[in-house]
C-alpha cells in the first residue's frame, strides 16, 4: 500500500525548491539524514545529483530491490532451517541407531543371554548359590533352570 505523496521544500545551495516524494521515502530521507548528522537540504545538496527531484530518487530506496533483497534473505534463511533439521534428523536417527545397538534386544540377537536370580540381573557368579533357581532370557523366549554348582573367577 502507497503512502500520500507529500511535497516538500528544501534548499539546495541556497535555493528554495520543492520535493514530492511519498511520505514512506521522506521518513527514510529523514532517518539516513539524522544518521549522517545533516539536515535534509544538506543531504539532497550533497549528492551533487543534477536536480533536486533527482537528488531525491538517489536517496529514496527501490522498493522492488528491497522487496528481493527481503526475499533472498527468507528464502537462505529458509534453507539454512531446512538444512539444520535435516542435519539434526539425521543426527537423532544416528543416535537411535546407536542405542538400539547397545539395547538388551541387540545383545540377545548375538548370541547372548540375560541370567536373572532373586528378582535381579545377575553380574557374579558369588551372587548365587548351588540349588538357586534362575531364569534365562534369550533372543525368542525364556529358560527355567537350577544351578549345579558355583566357580566364581578367582
């Protein structure tokens, strides 16, 4: 949406002109000018354009190019977002992977057997005794089975 177009006057090297420009662009002139520490004549004049209406468009933004400029901006923005979660998707299934790995089901899969005695996982062979009842959990199912006899490592 446009905004009005305001006329304004201004000197330029000592001589009173006027300036039509739209109220969005002499905002834009005020702010660059109060950034510089100039006053607006003094602005305009220092550009040396040929008129001041000229002087006027150098100063005032291209809102088309500023329009592309935003949408360029969005859309790097846009793929660096795209980007990172990718790279963070891949990053997390990387860690699934892993820990499916390192799981008790990846365990039983190889070969091995979870022993259970007295309700706990069993580490030592000191923690049982002969006679104790254990239960054996394989990759496809359970054992029930007694122990013989004990040599702990020494």
């Amino acid at each position: 949406m446009k905004s009005p177009v305001v006329k304004r006057s201004i000197v330029i090297a000592g001589h009173k002109t006027s300036v039509s420009l739209e109220d969005a662009f002499w905002q834009c002139l005020k702010e660059i000018a109060g950034s510089r520490e100039l006053t607006l004549s003094d602005l305009v004049a220092d550009l040396r354009a040929p008129t001041p209406s000229a002087a006027a468009e150098l100063l005032a933004p291209d809102i088309s190019a500023l329009r592309r400029d935003i949408a360029s901006a969005q859309h790097r923005a846009r793929q660096a977002l795209q980007q990172q979660f990718a790279q963070r998707r891949r990053a997390v299934s990387d860690l699934g992977r892993r820990l499916q790995a390192l799981g008790p089901q990846a365990t039983l899969s190889r070969g091995y057997a979870i022993v259970e005695a007295h309700g706990h996982v069993l580490r030592d062979a000191r923690e049982v005794s002969s006679g104790d009842a254990l239960r054996v959990r394989l990759q496809r199912g359970q054992l029930t089975s007694t122990v013989d006899s004990v040599e702990p490592d020494a």
